[in-house]
C-alpha cells in the first residue's frame, strides 16, 4: 500500500503537464475536464490505500508490542 501511496504524488506530475498543454487549443474547458476527472481518481485511491496502508501499520504495531 506505501508503494501504491508513493506512485501516485508523483502521477500528479505528469496530468498537469497535459493540462498545461492543453491551454494551446481552443476549447480548454472540454480538454482540461477529463484530466481534472483523473486528477479526482488519483486523489480517492492515495486516500484509500494511505489509509489502508496506516491501518495496516498500526494493526501490525499492535501485534508486535
């Protein structure tokens, strides 16, 4: 799960870049929606594995003390 929390900060690079390149066009609304719908994906997985991966962490500490 810390893997999975680690990769996807830095995903969050690679979608801006296309939203910064996606100001050349015309419409820039129609182009930057389907990203920021990635961006909200991306967000709602980092919270659930963080939080799986803290429960996770805690539940181990636990069996160990």
């Amino acid at each position: 799960m810390s893997i999975v929390t680690g990769l996807g900060l830095p995903s969050f690079v690679f979608i801006f870049g296309d939203i910064i390149n996606s100001f050349a066009g015309n419409d820039i609304l129609e182009a930057v929606r389907p990203m920021c719908l990635e961006f909200v994906i991306i967000g709602i997985a980092i919270w659930i594995t963080s939080y799986l991966y803290y429960a996770l962490l805690v539940s181990m500490a636990e069996r160990v003390g």
